[in-house]
C-alpha cells in the first residue's frame, strides 16, 4: 500500500527496515529491572547451589533431624523450614517486581560464613557451624539478589534461628521458669476444679481420696514448643497483614503469655484426667494429644489479641483525613465561611 494518498506525502513515513528493527540493549535493560524468572539456567543454578549448601553443612543437617526426630523439645523444628517458605510465598509478588542489583557485601559475608564453617568444622564447635548455616544464606541471598529483596527476605531467613536447639545450659535457664510458672497456674486452676493441689517445685501434689498422688512438670511439658509456635504464627500473623510496626512487635510478645496459659491449661487437664480417669490417662499419647488439642484455644487467644490492637489502634492513633477537592489551603476545618 503506498505511503501517499491522492498525491499527498505522508508525513511520517515508516521504513520497511524500522518494524524489523529490535533494540537489544532496551530489552536487556527492562529484563533486568522487571525482577527475576524462573527459567531453566535459574532452575539449574538454584540446584547446584542447594547441592554445595547440603555438602558444606551435610554433618549439621543430620545431626539437626535427629535430634528433631529424638528430641520431643525440639520436634518443633520440622515445622520451621516450611514457616519460612511460607514467609517468602505471601511476598512472592512483590519479590518478583524488584529488581536484581547483586551487593558485593553479600559475597564478603558469604565468603567469611564459609570460612567460619570450615573453621568452627575443624574444631568441633558444633553450635556455632549451625549459625553459621544462616549466615550463609544471608550472605548468599544478599550477592545474588541485592538490597530490595534482602528487605522482604531477612525475616525468613533469620527465623531459621529457630530449627537450631539452644545449648544446654542456656536451655535449662529458659525451660526452668517455665516449668515452676506453668506448675504454679495448673495448681490455680486445679483447685478451681475441686482438686486439693499443692506444688513444690515443678511437681504438682494432689489429694486422691486418702492419698497424695503427685505428676510433674517436666522439660517437654515446659511450653517452650507451644512458645516457638505461637511466635512463629504471630510473626506470621504481623507479616500477611498490614499493620504498624507496634502492632506486630506488640502481637510477637503476646505470644509468650498465650504459650504459658496454654501449657498451664494443658498441665491442669492432665491432673483432673490423672484424678478423675487414672493416671494413664495423663501420659503417653493422650498427653501428647492433649497438647496438640491446646492449639485451639491459644490459636483463638492470639485471634482474639490481635482484634484487640485493631480496635485499641483505630481508636487511639485516628490518621488524618485529606481536605476534599477544591477546599482552600488556609481554611480553617469546622468553620463555615
């Protein structure tokens, strides 16, 4: 067709050769600023780099899932790595808008984490090559992926803190309040239910008939698994939703006294089953389960917190209305000129 209608030039005539024409170095440049895909070469990469992860951390990783597996105060840790992941897919949208500008910061850390691992393997300093596994990633995420994205990913990738058991010494120092709080409370509530309950220490005595028949308050039963849970769904909880930083950090210390009157309701469940069915009833795997079974009224107490803030925030903190179109900048609100 021609460019030229009853004799007049087009204006802007268009060459054959421009709408072939393809500008790589534009399409370089917005492939770079519209954030990472996932493609083959990053499928591949990811895999590489998680097979030299397992390998540079392979003796802590097993020595990690058995101790998860034998350990019931820390069988909690199966549950962190996929709290994590859960973490990164509620932001996955915004991760994938950001674009990549790799830190060299990030390869120092990694580079140091590395050298750490190495070293700490050397002399056997097991808790601190299990740090190490962190830093690693942190390193690793902050020299491929930059500063923007190390914003959304820090918080999962510091909540692993959490899948590694504390040493035994500072373990004792937390589990040992717990345990005499929880027994002092489960003692409270037993006498609420008509049980004579009186405690020393972490053990919990109560009058059957004419006999004193007593259960303790143990390390598992201390809650300081129901404490690692309702912190991690209150952090979960703080992340989804958009709310100020008082409400989340204010939601995250909520999470200690909810753990403790859970596990203190669990303590007293197991006295009144241990007076009124037997004492099988409170242990083994009704006790088990009756831990499990705690995690609905605590789960409705961290609900009920949370609703608490948004009520207290929307009436205390009131944020400001913006004047309506075509309202004058001087004027003064609540007077009618």
């Amino acid at each position: 067709m021609s460019s030229e209608v009853h004799g007049i030039p087009d204006s802007n005539p268009v060459p054959n050769s421009a709408v072939r024409r393809f500008d790589y170095v534009a399409a370089i440049r917005s492939r770079q600023e519209s954030g990472f895909r996932i493609s083959n070469a990053f499928l591949i990469g990811a895999a590489v780099v998680a097979l030299g992860y397992y390998l540079l951390f392979r003796i802590q990783i097993t020595e990690l899932i058995s101790v998860w597996s034998k350990n019931p105060n820390f069988s909690d840790g199966f549950l962190i790595p996929p709290i994590a992941l859960i973490f990164v897919y509620v932001r996955w949208k915004d991760l994938v808008r950001l674009p990549i500008k790799p830190s060299i910061t990030g390869l120092a850390i990694l580079c140091l984490s590395v050298f750490g691992q190495v070293i700490f393997s050397i002399y056997g300093q097991l808790q601190f090559s299990e740090l190490s596994m962190i830093a690693v990633i942190l390193g690793l995420l902050l020299w491929t992926l930059g500063w923007e994205h190390m914003r959304i990913l820090w918080l999962p990738a510091i909540y692993m803190i959490f899948m590694i058991p504390p040493p035994g010494t500072l373990y004792v120092k937390l589990t040992g309040p717990l345990q005499v709080l929880s027994a002092a409370i489960g003692v409270s509530i037993l006498n609420l239910f008509g049980i004579h309950a009186v405690r020393t220490a972490t053990q919990i005595n109560m009058e059957v008939g004419t006999h004193w028949q007593s259960i303790n308050v143990a390390q598992a039963c201390s809650g300081i698994r129901l404490l690692t849970t309702f912190f991690a769904l209150a952090i979960l909880l703080g992340y989804i939703t958009n709310r100020p930083m008082w409400q989340k950090m204010t939601l995250a210390v909520c999470a200690l006294p909810v753990a403790i009157v859970s596990n203190s309701l669990r303590v007293a469940l197991s006295g009144v089953m241990f007076v009124t069915l037997g004492p099988e009833w409170a242990r083994g795997s009704t006790h088990a389960s009756l831990g499990l079974l705690m995690l609905i009224p605590a789960g409705l107490m961290q609900l009920g917190i949370a609703k608490l803030i948004d009520i207290v925030g929307n009436n205390l903190f009131v944020s400001e209305v913006p004047p309506p179109d075509g309202a004058a900048s001087g004027s003064t609100p609540g007077v009618i000129s």
